[in-house]
C-alpha cells in the first residue's frame, strides 16, 4: 500500500525572533519600493509620452533645425537604434558564445583562464564613457580606416556605425558569456558522456548537444545585453556622432551607411530635452517612451527566456 508523500510545513514568521521578523518587514518594504519605483517611471512616462506622441513622428525624419519643436520627427535615430542593435549583438553573440563555451568546456591552462574571466568581469565594470574614449583613440588609427570616412589630409574620422557598434558589443558581451557559462553548467555531467560514448567527438557534443541545450540561456543573454545597447548614450555621442540626420559615406548601398554617422533614441531624448539644445522637451518625452516600450519588450523577452528549463533524467 502506497504511503502518502509527507506535507511540507509551512514555517511561520510570528515564531521568529523581534530582530528576524524586523529584517523580514526591511526586505518586503525594498522590495515594494523598487516596484512603485519602477511603477512610478513607467506610469509617468507613459502619462507624457502618449501626451506627445503622434504616429507620423514614427516615420517622418529630422530636420537639420536648431529648433527641433516645429520640424520633422524621429524615423533616423529609430533607424539608428536598430542597426547599431544589430551590428552589436552581431559581434558580442558569436564573441561571447565561444568565449563561455572555451571557459566552461576547456578552461586550460587556467592562468589563461582566470586571465579571460578577469578581463570579462574588466569590461562589465568599465563605464561606458570610458569604453567610448578609448574606442575613439582606437579607431582613429589609420588602420581603421575602412570602418569610417577620412577627412582632409587622411586624417580618419574614427565615428561610424561600425566603430560605435563594436564598442557596444563589448557592453553586451559580460551578459552573453554570464547567461551562456550559467547554462552550461547546468547540463549534467552524464549528458557529456552519453554523447562521446555514442562516437560524437567532443566538438560535435559541443555543437550538437550542449549548444542546442544551453539556447535558452544564451537567448537570455542575448536580449538583456540588447537591451544595454539601446539604452546606451556615451558611445553613440561620442562614437556615432549623434548626427539628427542618418549621413553616409561614398561607397557601395549598406556599406556607405553603415560607414556614416546618425543617432539613436537615446542621443535624440538627450538632445530634445530641457538639459539639450533642440528645444523639444515634448518630442524627447515620445521618443523615451517608444525607447522605454523597447526595453521594457526585451526584458519581457530576456524573463520568458529564463524561465524555460530543459529538464534532465539521469
């Protein structure tokens, strides 16, 4: 006769001690701050955001106007957006997929490897300002010269999409090698060895096995540090330019663009804010609210991501 599974007793606080209960009411009192924090951001952004925000702004473009209240509305630094999300999560994904797989699956010699995990944690911690300063020196070096336009004299621009788009994947990068080595290592041990046992090399394990089963991880990953890249603003005015207008260079279709300056969302709320010069505090408040509903989906995105487990049987 089957014997019933024993019921898990649910502890009470009112037995714990005066100074447990007060830490308890500190954490739950944290806890609801930060949710009428976030609450409070979210409800007032949306209150002045759809006060403002008309559809054609969506898809009309900026004038080159000093006053930004009265001319065209922000379809470039949409565009902008986009592509420099593309061209950082293009770098940081392949960079950081192979990274996490080298750390959790090799890791020799492990002087290397504390060298590449320190280095990691290195860039995570590094203001984006600095990464924009350095990538400015970087990339006005001649032998850039390709990613950007030259001026007069040979002199290399150093700012472009490309050069911009590189330096946030380095911002995405700690988010793509953290989600994907946290993945990896929840795969079990024995999943490895049925898989070499079968005649699968360790690289086709790799590939076939641990990749496919560490996505969601890796997925995760990928969106949360999407979501730094669109939020960014030091290394798009500093590396991009922060040009209203999306401005090509001569060359082939895409390449020219990518190649050129524009902005961003956020570079245009910063310019349309009362702290800039474009003179359109109303336009700034749209805008940062598309920017907002943006990251708010890849964070919604980035939680259904973590929340998928692969289940194993031993």
């Amino acid at each position: 006769m089957a014997t019933a599974a024993p019921t898990r007793r649910v502890e009470s606080s009112s037995s714990w001690r005066l100074t447990d209960r007060i830490g308890l009411g500190l954490c739950w009192a944290a806890g609801l701050l930060l949710c009428l924090i976030a609450a409070g951001i979210v409800g007032y952004m949306a209150y002045r955001g759809l006060q403002y925000l008309r559809p054609h702004l969506l898809w009309e473009r900026p004038l080159s106007d000093s006053d930004q209240s009265k001319s065209g509305g922000f379809f470039d630094p949409l565009v902008g957006t986009v592509a420099l999300t593309v061209i950082g999560t293009a770098i940081a994904l392949p960079v950081g997929v192979s990274t996490a797989v080298w750390l959790v699956e090799f890791g020799r010699p492990s002087w290397l490897a504390r060298l590449v995990e320190s280095g990691v944690e290195v860039i995570a911690g590094t203001p984006d300002i600095v990464l924009a300063i350095f990538g400015l020196v970087l990339f006005q070096q001649q032998i850039f010269a390709l990613l950007s336009f030259q001026a007069e004299g040979n002199a290399v621009f150093g700012r472009s999409f490309l050069t911009a788009g590189t330096m946030l994947g380095l911002v995405a990068l700690p988010f793509i090698v953290g989600s994907t080595r946290e993945a990896l290592q929840t795969i079990p041990r024995h999943v490895r060895e049925a898989s070499l046992a079968l005649g699968k090399t360790r690289a086709a394990t790799i590939r076939r096995v641990l990749l496919p089963a560490a996505r969601p991880g890796i997925a995760t990953g990928t969106v949360l540090g999407m979501g730094r890249i669109v939020g960014d603003t030091a290394i798009v005015v500093i590396l991009l330019g922060a040009t209203l207008q999306l401005q090509r260079v001569g060359g082939p279709p895409l390449i020219g663009d990518v190649r050129g300056t524009g902005s961003t969302l956020t570079s245009y709320v910063y310019n349309n804010s009362p702290a800039g010069e474009g003179n359109a505090s109303e336009k700034a408040y749209a805008a940062a609210f598309v920017l907002l509903l943006v990251v708010i989906g890849l964070n919604l995105v980035a939680g259904r991501l973590g929340r998928r487990k692969v289940s194993w049987t031993s």
